[in-house]
C-alpha cells in the first residue's frame, strides 16, 4: 500500500481590487490639504510646531523644543515617536 501527498488545490488569498479604487484614493490623498487637528496641542514656552507630508499621504506634526541658553551640560537629543506604525518614518 503506498500513500501519496496531495497538493492543496490554490486559492487566492482575495480578489484584486478594482483599477479605479487606488486611482480615487491617490487623487484624495494628494488634494487633501495638511491636517489641522482643532484641539491641538498647546505649545509651551520655547516650543514650536511644524507640519511635514510623507509620502504615503499622511500628514506628521513636529513639535521642537530648543534647549535653554546657556545649557548647564551638552547633552544629546531627544526624540518622542508617538503614534501608530507610521512612527517608523523617523
């Protein structure tokens, strides 16, 4: 008596999406203008905001803070990623 392995028949995993679904999603992303959140953060004393596009579309708020003058010590920056899988762009 032999026995034979059979190959699983192949099945997509999904059907591909239809060609005007990705067109009117980049269309969106390139006229929407940059996000303006409207409870926005309130800045403190010696910080300042900015806004940079990536290029996947989203919009990425920077705020900075620049060290006090004199600085007692020379001491490295530091950076606070907060968000969800798009903080690996920094």
């Amino acid at each position: 008596m032999s026995a034979t392995l059979a190959a699983a028949p192949f099945l997509p995993a999904s059907l591909p999406a239809p060609a005007h679904a990705a067109t009117a999603r980049t269309r969106w992303r390139r006229t929407r203008p940059f996000l303006r959140v409207a409870c926005a953060y309130a800045l403190q004393e010696g910080q300042s905001r900015r806004f940079h596009r990536l290029p996947c579309g989203h919009d990425l708020e920077v705020i900075a803070q620049r060290p006090p003058v004199p600085a007692p010590v020379e001491r490295p920056p530091l950076v606070f990623v907060h968000g969800s899988f798009h903080a690996a762009w920094c």
